[in-house]
C-alpha cells in the first residue's frame, strides 16, 4: 500500500465523495506540503499525473468550484488526530484577513490551544470587513457544542474585538469560562465607578506587576472578575472573566498559539495570502485543506521531536523552529525523494491517521513507531 492508498483509506471514512474527488484531495494536500503556497499555479506544477499543466491546474479549479465539503466531517477528523475527544481545552477565537483587488478576506476561527500552536477546528469565512459580530461569534460555537458538547472545554480565550453583553451572556448562560482581554478605556457601570475608566483601577501597576480585583465589576451588564498586568512597553493588560482564575494572565497568554498559527496557514507556512480564490464559499475549502495539512505536519513535528532529534532551545528561551515547521520540512523532505521505502510509507500514514496517545516511539536514529492497541 502506498501513501495515496493509506491516505485515501483514512479520509474515506470522513468524507462521501468519489474516488476521483478524493484523489484529487489527496493530490491537493500533498501538492500544498511540497509547493508551500496556496496558489493553483504552484500546486498544479506540483500535482501528480500525466495531463498536462492546463488540464490539471483546470481541474483544481473544477474542484474547489463543485466539490461539496461536510465541514463537520472535517472537524471530526481534525479532533480524532489529535485524540482532543475526552479532554480539556481552551478554545481561543480570532480572525485573519487580508484583501486581494477589491475583495476582503476575512476569516473566523475557532481553534484550540495545543502544545504552542493552535489547532483550528471550524471557521466562518465573514461576507465582509472588519470585526465579527456577536451572533456569528455565538454560532461558531454552537457548531462546535452540538458536534462535541461542552463538557471539555475549559474556557474561551480571545482579544479585544470579542466583547459584548450579549455575546458574553450567552457564554455564562451555557456555564462556559471566558477569558477576553479588553480595552483599557473602557468604562465602568457599576454605581460606585460608573462613568471610570478600567485602566483607573490599576493606575498604581508597575511594570511587570498584575493583579486581580477582589470584588465583581460591572461592564455594560455584565459583572465580571478583572485581572491586569502592566506590559513591558508601559501598556495595560485588563482580562474580563466570569469566574475569578488565580492565573488568569498566564491561562490568557495562550491566546497567542492562535496568532502561531495564522502565521504557519500564510506567511510562515502555506501562503494563504497567495491565493486568488475570493468568493468565500472557495475560501472556506481552502481553509478545511489548509487545516489537515496543518495537522499532518504538526502530528510529524512532534514525532520527530520525541523519537529522532528532539528540537535545540535557542539562548532567548525558545526552540529553534516550530513542531510544524519542523514537521512540514520532514514530510517536504520525503515527498520530494524519488526512491520512498514501505516503512517510510507506512510511518507517514500512521502518523496521519493515528492520535498520539495510540503511537509508540522509539528514540533512534530510525525512528521506528509502533502502534499502541
């Protein structure tokens, strides 16, 4: 067996389409691994088959226009790779956007915090520019609830542009924790300070110093618990919660995994920006293809790491590269040989469909996996 036909094995269980459409998937994620960009003209060049170059980049085209995707299907998916079914997490939200001619591309994500790097789950690609809304907020995670309940989530995580009363009510209502960072202007409505500004509460912060307020604050009609550190650059902090964490800044610091891995999807990674598909039906394909191959690269990353040559740590603290980017450079690495042995072939595709806790590593030089069943 191939990796094509491990490949195309595993996803089938996950989406009904065609052998020929799922081929055509398969051809699409590996094209992405070896081109790095999500550019057709790059991926046709690099998509296996004998037609030639128009016929193929046509058929991608083809592809992303008529493919139907179950996005829930997807998400399934993304969770079983990593085994998240049965654990806690933190969800952190954020958006990504840029423009292309007269067209803005702006995309929602919902992701969950993981060892550095957020993995994205579901995504709705916004008709528009600028800040979500409360009620697409609230229907992202809606999805999510009604496909894998609420019982593992920790909290919510999320920026500035993710406020609201109603938003934040429909939070509390559904006993979900939040943690969102807010501006430091904002006003208090609380008899005592009503008309003050939150950043007066922490006017006497030093750098490097936080603090968690004792008493309940009310912001818009919300009573929530602040907490605030002053940034190195003399900024303030403030996080909003419904419930009072002791830890809240270091809990909230994993809010940044999501802006990790915006930037392996474009700049650091597979060039999202590079593509000119704009409607957003497209985009959100783009984005479910975009995802897996994020996942096989960082399920790669962390197998490398743990069983063949774990990661050096820089003099400033952090890795030398990221699990995905050391994992894309493994898998690019061996789609590019000419000559791929069975083991190879079957290490890859192990390490796709299999979560981690099902996986055995061997430290070695070969670094041989086994199945744990």
């Amino acid at each position: 067996m191939d990796l094509n036909d491990g490949l195309r094995a595993i996803l089938k269980d996950h989406v009904s389409w065609s052998k020929r459409r799922l081929d055509c998937f398969i051809g699409l994620l590996l094209a992405l691994i070896q081109s790095r960009h999500m550019n057709l003209t790059q991926l046709a060049v690099n998509f296996g088959g004998q037609a030639t170059l128009k016929s193929r980049y046509r058929r991608l085209q083809r592809f992303f226009q008529t493919v139907v995707f179950d996005y829930d299907a997807v998400a399934h998916l993304i969770m079983q790779l990593f085994d998240f079914k049965g654990q806690s997490y933190y969800l952190t939200l954020d958006r990504t956007n840029w423009k292309w001619g007269k067209a803005n591309l702006n995309i929602l994500t919902l992701a969950i915090a993981y060892k550095g790097m957020a993995v994205p789950v579901y995504w709705l690609v916004l008709n528009k520019q600028g800040n979500s809304n409360q009620r697409e907020r609230i229907a992202l995670l809606q999805r999510f609830i009604r496909q894998f309940g609420r019982h593992g989530i920790q909290g919510v995580l999320a920026d500035r542009e993710f406020i609201g009363d109603q938003w934040w009510q429909w939070l509390t209502d559904h006993t979900i924790p939040y943690l969102i960072r807010m501006k430091d202007n904002q006003l208090l409505t609380n008899r005592r300070h009503a008309g003050k500004p939150v950043q007066a509460l922490f006017r006497d912060l030093k750098v490097g110093e936080q603090r968690v307020l004792r008493k309940r604050q009310r912001i818009g009609d919300q009573w929530v618990w602040l907490n605030a550190l002053k940034l190195e650059t003399n900024e303030l902090l403030v996080l909003a919660s419904n419930r009072r964490l002791a830890q809240a800044i270091q809990v909230y610091g994993q809010r940044w995994q999501i802006e990790n891995l915006f930037q392996c999807l474009k700049g650091r990674g597979f060039h999202l920006e590079d593509t000119r598909l704009t409607r957003y039906y497209r985009i959100k394909k783009v984005m479910a293809l975009q995802a897996i191959a994020f996942c096989w690269a960082h399920k790669v990353g962390e197998w490398k790491h743990r069983a063949v040559k774990p990661l050096t740590i820089k003099q400033h603290g952090r890795p030398e590269c990221s699990l995905f980017r050391y994992g894309l450079d493994e898998l690019n690495n061996f789609l590019l040989k000419t000559v791929k042995s069975a083991d190879e072939m079957l290490r890859f595709w192990i390490l796709f469909l299999c979560p981690p806790t099902m996986i055995d590593y061997d430290r070695s030089r070969s670094g041989k996996i086994t199945l744990r069943i």
